[in-house]
C-alpha cells in the first residue's frame, strides 16, 4: 500500500520543480555543521542589529569607540542563547541526535577563529609594543564574560528546544529513494552557487564598505550609523531576493540539494 501510494503520488501533474517533489525536504548533508551555521547567523545578524540601533540612539560617542567594543562583546554574550536556540531547533527537527556535540560545534564555528586570528595580532602587537595592543586586564574581561555569561545562555538555549521538541513537518511527501541528480555545469554546483549568493549582496554595499574599511585601516572615525541600518536593511532584502532566485534555478535544474 505505501509503494502504491507513491507510484500515485509520482503520477500527479509535474511542471517545475515537481520533477523532483520527492526530494525537495529530503535532510541536507552534514546536517550537524548546517545547523551550527544557522544558529551562529542568526546570532550574528541579531548582534549587528542591536549595535546599529544603538548607535543610532546615540549610545556610542564618535570620540569613544571603547563603548562599541565593550557592547560588542556584552551583546554577543547576551544573544548567545539566540545562537544555542536556533542551532539545536534545526538540528532536532532534522532529526539530530548528538545535539550536544552540536552544540560545541555551534560555539567554536565562529569563536574559534575569531579567538584563534585575536591571539595572533593581540601577540603580534605586544611584541612590537603597539599602543592597539589589549592589556591583561581587558582580556581577563573578555574571557569571564565569555565563561560566566554566554556558555550559560547558550546551553540553555539549546536545553530550552530538547525539552519542547516536535517533529518536522514537510510541505510535501519525501519518497525513499533518493532521485539521481543529473550531471550539472561547474557554476550550478553548491560551492559556485554559495559563492555567488554571497558575492552578489556584496557587491550591493560595495561603496559603502570602501568608507568603512577607510575608516578602519585609514585612522578615521564612521559614526553614521542610520544610513548604516539603511544600508543593512537593503542588503538583508538582495541578499533574500537573491537566495529565493538561486534557489529556484537550482530546483529547476532538478538538483534537490538547496539546504546549503
């Protein structure tokens, strides 16, 4: 009975992306570092947003930029609930057990180079005596707000989708048996496909970014925070008209694989 309700499923009026209905909802590959993925965008994105609104309230003095550090590391702290949260929510509904090791594997995605390229310059900068360099104390901070604030939230977003776990619900019937891909061009590939959706909204802010890395690397202050939400806002909508347009000409080339 369920192969024959298959074989009348397969039978219904295909046109698009219904060539390969059956596995549209089939569960991404390396579904663990997917997850982790999403929950650390998803922290990322909730950080930049709370700074931008700060500093368009006036938060952060143009002549102080310690406040925005200090901010920084007190918001990533604060949102890393945000990232334990969404991380265990994906990997649960795509059927994950290991939600622990998936969680190690959320918190060191972006800590452990960013902590890893920290160690290098801060290292490098004691050793040349730059007046940049972090004093002792400043790192101590870091490190308890790290240890003390944000390793607590972030358990506790993930034990918070353990405890009131559901199941996946697809939007249509996933068949058995994977369907084969055909053989695609290079550029219909997932790594082409990536790269392309991430140089696209990049090239949107382009302008915009050369007066921000002038002002990181040229000694000049950026304070213009509301057209920095302005800008952000425009990119958050190329960056969603681009990934429904990607999407879309991948399932239409019957490749089923547009989790990544």
């Amino acid at each position: 009975m369920r192969f024959h309700d298959e074989e009348l499923f397969d039978n219904q009026d295909k046109t698009g992306w219904k060539f390969i209905h059956g596995g549209v909802f089939r569960y991404p590959y390396y579904k663990s570092l997917f997850a982790a993925a999403a929950g650390s965008g998803t922290q990322l994105f909730t950080l930049t947003i709370l700074v931008l609104i700060l500093g368009m309230t006036g938060a952060f003095h143009p002549c102080k930029q310690g406040y925005l550090f200090i901010a920084l590391v007190v918001i990533y702290a604060l949102t890393s609930a945000v990232a334990g949260y969404t991380s265990a929510y994906f990997y649960v509904h795509l059927e994950g057990t290991e939600w622990v090791s998936n969680l190690l594997l959320t918190e060191l995605l972006f800590c452990g180079p960013l902590f890893a390229t920290f160690c290098i310059l801060n290292t490098t900068a004691i050793v040349y005596k730059a007046t940049t360099a972090f004093p002792s104390g400043t790192i101590v901070f870091i490190f308890l707000i790290c240890v003390l604030v944000a390793l607590p939230l972030f358990a506790l977003g993930g034990i918070a989708v353990e405890n009131c776990k559901d199941k996946f619900q697809a939007l249509c019937h996933t068949t058995k048996c994977p369907k084969t891909i055909p053989l695609l061009c290079w550029y219909r590939g997932s790594v082409s496909q990536m790269a392309l959706a991430g140089f696209l909204p990049f090239n949107v802010i382009l302008n915009e970014l050369d007066d921000i890395f002038a002002s990181a690397w040229g000694h000049n202050i950026y304070s213009i925070y509301g057209f920095l939400f302005l800008l952000c806002t425009h990119l958050l909508i190329t960056t969603a008209l681009v990934t429904v347009a990607l999407t879309y000409f991948q399932l239409a080339a019957e490749d089923n694989r547009w989790w990544w």
